[in-house]
C-alpha cells in the first residue's frame, strides 16, 4: 500500500476559484420504508450512496411526502423533485411498453432479466423509452425482486369461472391479462389494499413476496396464498434522475450513483432469497393460511391470456412490439443455455 | 437539488494537520483478463473502484506478476500483497471448508447462495474460516458467475465404467467426487490446460462457462461438451484485503470498497447469463461440438460420489461440519420457497 500526499494540490485549488461542494438530490420513493425489501431497497441505495460519496448526498423522502407516488415521473420530468425510487410498472397507464422494464408475465427470471438489461439492448430501450415520450429523465436500473406470490384469496379458486366477477388489486401487465379473464383489477398504492379487503372492495389481491404481504395483513382476510407468481416472475426497480440534474453532476458522482444502484440490485434480490420462506412456513404454521398453486389448467388460461393481451399491445404500438420482439428473441437464446445447463432441468 | 459549499471546512482541515492523500491498493488476480466474466470481473472491479473513489485508488496486476495465484492467500495475509481478486476455492488444498464460499456440488444456484452469504450466515462464516486459520485477511464478496459446464471429453462417456482411469483437470471439491469414481483429477491453471490436453497428459477438463471455455481452446481437442455443471451451479469470487491494510483505511474508503464489489456481484452474473448461448450455438455450428446431457443414472453417480465426500470431509473437521449443517438448514427453508414459487417447478 502506498500512500500519495495530494496536499498541495488540493492547497492550490482551494486558493483558486474551486471549492469543495456537497450536491444534495432529493428523491421520493414508490414504496415505504415500513414494507422490508420493497421500501427497505430505497433506505439501504440512500445510504450505500451517502457511505461512497463526500460530494454528493441523497435526502430520501417516504411515499407522498414530496409529490403522490402515481405522479413521480412527472414530478422528476419537470424538476419539481429531482429523483424517484419506483418501479416503471406504475407509469403503464401512460406508457404501453412502460411495465417491460419492471415486471414480464411469464418472462425472464432475475438472472435472465438482468442480463438482457445490463449485457443485451434492455438498458438501451428503457431510457429511450422515456426519451422518445418526452420525458427529461436519465433512468438506472437500481434493484431487482425475488418471484412474487400471485396474491391473495378469499374463497378457493379451481376453475376460471372461479375467477369471474372477482375484483382484484393487480399491477402492471399482469392486470390486463387477468381481465380477459373477467376480473376486475384496479392498482392500488399498498396503504390501501387492506382497508378495500376488509369493506369488501376487492376480493382478491396481489402485491408482492410472502414478506412483504405479511406486513400488510392480507392474511387476516384472504385465506387462500397461490403461487407461483407468473404475473412477476422478477420484478425490476428504477432510479430516475430529472436530465438536468444528472447532467450538472460530475463523472464520479454519477459513476457513484451507477454503482450503488447496482450494488442494491444484489442486495436487494439476496434479501428476497433469503428471507421470504420464513413468511411462508409463519402463515401456515400460525396464521391459518393456506398456501395453494395453481392447475396447469389455470396457469394455461393465464398463460393464454396474457398471450391475446401482448398481442394487442404490440398491433397498437410500434416501440412496444420492438422491444418485446428484442426480448423474445434474446429469450429464444436463452434457452439453449438455461434447459440444459442447470441439474434443475 | 442543493449544492452546499464546504470549501470554509476544506479550508481549515488544510491549514491543520489532515492533508488530502490517495491510497493505492495493488492487487494480484487469479484469472487473466484475457478471459471473459472471469477475467474481466477484476478488471470491471477496478475500474468501478477507481471511478467512484477520489481517496482510493486500486491497481491491478495479471496472475503471477506480483505472486503465483495459488500463493496468493499466504501473500495477502503476511502483507507482501495487499490484495488479491480470486475464489477461495484456490485454497482448498490449505483450508478444507474453502470451496464452501466457492462452489457446491448439487448446490445452491446463485440467488440462494447471495440470500446465504448476504442475509444468512454465510459471509460470517467465510471471513471466520480465514480467522480461525490465522490468516490476516478481510475477506469481501465479490462476484458470483452463472452455472459452469460439467466439462469437455475426448470421448462420449455414457458409464461410470468409461470415467475409471481417466486423467481430468477438476476444481474444488468437485474434484473429490470425481476422484471416488475413478477419475484421477489435477488442478491445472487456466493456460495450462490446452497444452495438457494437446499432449494427452490429460483426457478432459472442466474449467468454466462455454464463453470462456471457448477462449481457452478446448474445443479443438475434446469434442464432447457435458452439462449440466452439477459440479458448480454457481461459483462465488472474494476479494481479500489484508488485515492491516484493512484497518487502515477509513469508513468512506470501505464502504466504496464493499460497494463496488456488490457492484460486480450483479454485473458478473448478468454478463455470464446473457453471454453463454452464444458460445454453445457456435460451438455446434462452428466448432463440431458435440453436446451432451448427462443422464439421470449418471448425475445420481456423480451425487452420490458427492455425499460420501461431504459426508469425509465433515467428519474430520468440526468446522466444516458446522458451515455444512448451517447451508443445508437454509437450504432446507429455501426449498419451502422455491418449489412453488415459479412457473418453473
């Protein structure tokens, strides 16, 4: 180890016109610091960042707090807050392709999604997203979830007709699917999920891993746990930078900011591993809850679904149908590696 | 965004004793970056380090420029080298629970092994192993690679009888599994295996994924590819810092080191997941490859030769016993998980 004294450098800069400055970003999140992982990601990102960087600082707000989470891309857009913690799935409603960079029904796992975004065109496609719909935002891939449940039941579900008339909270693509199936989705933010089960709102919901949920209470109302998740088989997180702020900061604070997002996307999806059977074996063991998994029949019809809904987006949307085409295309590869390389197969 | 000056604060700290210095950390590596993912995740290490850091600066040297790479271990721990990128399967001939932190037969892939290291008891384990064997090192998790290919042969091997009397070059305790079936195996180094297969000192290898497999030639010789890499499902790389050296550097400079390695930990396995078809499509289409899948009746051979080695190797050393009991506990919960949390199962 050797040691380079740079005093006199930095002596001489000091007496000239650079001083040493603290850039502060203020950045909302999507999720609260309550709900461990979802909101715990944006805590830990926050301080990994603070722990790297002498120059620069992010203050993290909760949900709400600076601007209603619904809204945040906007708010980043036009400077009124200078970053999100979010997951793009909840800019569907304004953008189709919008939820390709969060969450696939029946895509990619972890490994698979990230390396499509990070070695392949996905990182590519989601800041031209955003360009090509006018938004001043610079988007990086800050985190990655662990499979989630495919949600909660009040009564048992065995067939599609079961599922009729249902009204169900849901996310992202998945909602669409679930809809030709006659459900009634609507997204709610997770504060309100348990209030709308407990009156009778909804019926049903989903919102993530079996740890997370615990934390909501789904389980005191909705008995039946399905799995697996094929709504989400991963989900992705973003770290939106309103444009001009990111391009005011220097090469180190933003290769500062790029690497603390990757360094959570590690933590972030190893917590999910890790930590989420014990939820499981709790709501059995002590919760009444019974966990379920759906009938090949029932995971075809949403399969099948999902297939009529993709179809429809990518006919209405030339920049939907060619990143999907992309990603099928880098999935079609994919395989040759994935069904033979692991003894799991 | 807020930009706070500090130059008053600079100021003083400049006119006191504190004076600005850069640390150089040199660090030797265990794979040259010739090599793709392997290679390369020191290089993408070092880069991302001396990128976000003003105060730190690491340098990297090839294997065998500052210590031969099996040396490396014993270098960083008496302070001849301040660093070393490598696995800490490379040290198993000294320390028997080693590959434990490296790669595991059968073992986890690499979401439950970061769920085990990052959020269990893994990586208290991993930096206790070097403690107890009075080795002054900091041991850091640092990357993590997809799952390996079982290996490349001469000949189509479809019986454990064609195995017996073969000479192979095997890392980590794979090695010892393949031993119980005949095979006499050998740790060659990376650019020492082609020669050795060229000059028929050997019959086949295992070394890594095909990408860089292919880098290294063996496909010339063994026309036979066998997957799946029951021997490694996932393989884990360290960054050990010595002791002092450690201790020298203060809270900023650690925590831009851990999280740049958490960094590479997601780049590692994104890069090794979205790179590998490629390798195996050419390799049949090109190369006159000849890809194989182990049949059941041999993978079962190849786990039990497995169970009888844990079963040694746990019996003669209470630490091992101790570290094998507690992943196999965790392994235990995560199975609750895993079998019905993906479309997958």
């Amino acid at each position: 180890m050797t040691i380079t004294l740079r005093a006199a450098v930095a002596g001489l800069a000091l007496m000239g016109t650079s001083v040493s400055a603290q850039t502060t970003i203020e950045m909302t999140t999507a999720f609260g610091q309550n709900l461990p992982i979802l909101g715990t990601a944006a805590v830990d990102f926050t301080d990994r960042l603070n722990a790297i960087s002498n120059d620069i600082e992010i203050e993290r707000y909760d949900p709400g707090k600076l601007v209603p989470t619904l809204e945040a891309l906007d708010a980043v857009a036009n400077g009124s807050v200078d970053a999100a913690y979010a997951t793009s799935g909840y800019w569907q409603g304004k953008i189709n392709s919008a939820s390709l960079f969060a969450a696939v029904p029946f895509g990619p796992e972890a490994g698979e999604f990230l390396g499509w975004i990070l070695y392949d065109d996905g990182a590519k496609y989601w800041q031209q997203m955003y360009d090509d719909a006018g938004y001043n935002v610079h988007a990086i891939p800050c985190g990655v979830i662990a499979p989630e449940t495919s949600g909660w039941f009040k009564k048992e579900i065995n067939t599609v007709e079961d599922l009729k008339g249902l009204n169900m909270r849901f996310f992202g693509l998945g909602a669409k699917a679930m809809d030709k199936l006659g459900v009634s989705t609507s997204l709610l933010a997770a504060g309100d999920i348990f209030p709308a089960l407990e009156r009778g709102a909804i019926d049903a919901t989903e919102f993530s891993m079996p740890r997370i949920d615990a934390r909501l209470g789904f389980h005191k109302i909705a008995k039946f746990n399905y799995f697996p998740g094929w709504h989400q088989p991963s989900t992705l997180f973003e770290l939106l930078v309103n444009g001009d702020v990111w391009a005011d900061l220097d090469e180190t604070q933003q290769a500062q900011i790029e690497t603390a997002c990757l360094a959570t996307i590690t933590t972030n999806l190893a917590e999910g591993e890790a930590t989420n059977y014990a939820a499981m074996v709790d709501n059995v063991e002590n919760n009444g809850v019974t966990i379920k998994r759906w009938s090949p029949e029932m995971l075809a019809a949403f399969e099948g679904a999902w297939d009529e809904v993709v179809g429809e987006l990518a006919a209405d949307d030339p920049f939907f149908q060619e990143v999907w085409a992309d990603l099928q295309d880098y999935r079609e590869g994919y395989k040759t590696w994935s069904t033979i390389y692991l003894p799991r197969n």
